[in-house]
C-alpha cells in the first residue's frame, strides 16, 4: 500500500512540474524571429567597434572573446606578480614564516 501511495504521489508531482511547460508551449500561430542586437548609438571607438561585431557576428564575437579574457587574465597576473615583487611579497619562494 505504502509503495502505491508512493508511485502515485511520485506521478502527482511530476504532473503539477509539467504542467505549466505544456500550458504554456501550445503557441497561437506563426511567431516571429526574435533578434538579438545592442544598441550602439552611444558608444564611440573601440566600444562602438565591439558591439558591432556582436551584432554582426555571434561566432566571431564568442571566438574573440575566448581568446581576450584567458589573454588579459594572464597580463593582469603578471602585472600583479611584479607589483607584488616590488613591494617585496616573494610568490617564488614556498618557504614558510612561521618556523
């Protein structure tokens, strides 16, 4: 009796957690395209330049965008590394103070 209860609030649930998807997907008609674009009026130089080649190319703006975040993470890491030389923090070493 006890497994049965089970399975049948099992089934209950899963049907509530579907339901909206199936009310809400029946669509009314033909729908149009959505398009996806940033709005570039106010942007001036190399900002103007990268929202529009978002919005003319997704593949492009992805390939460039995974090729300049590991870039610019490298330059800061090394920037900080050398700041952090200077001020006499030595990352190098793996010596411990506390001996």
């Amino acid at each position: 009796m006890k497994a049965r209860f089970i399975k049948l609030f099992t089934w209950c649930t899963l049907l509530c957690l579907a339901l909206p998807e199936f009310v809400l997907a029946g669509g009314g008609g033909k729908i149009d395209n959505i398009v996806i674009v940033a709005d570039t009026r106010k942007f001036t130089g190399w900002e103007a330049w990268w929202t529009n080649l978002y919005n003319e190319s997704h593949l492009y703006f992805t390939l460039l965008t995974i090729v300049l975040i590991p870039t610019i993470g490298v330059i800061f890491g090394v920037i900080a590394d050398l700041l952090m030389g200077l001020i006499g923090i030595d990352l190098k070493s793996r010596e411990l103070a506390e001996h």
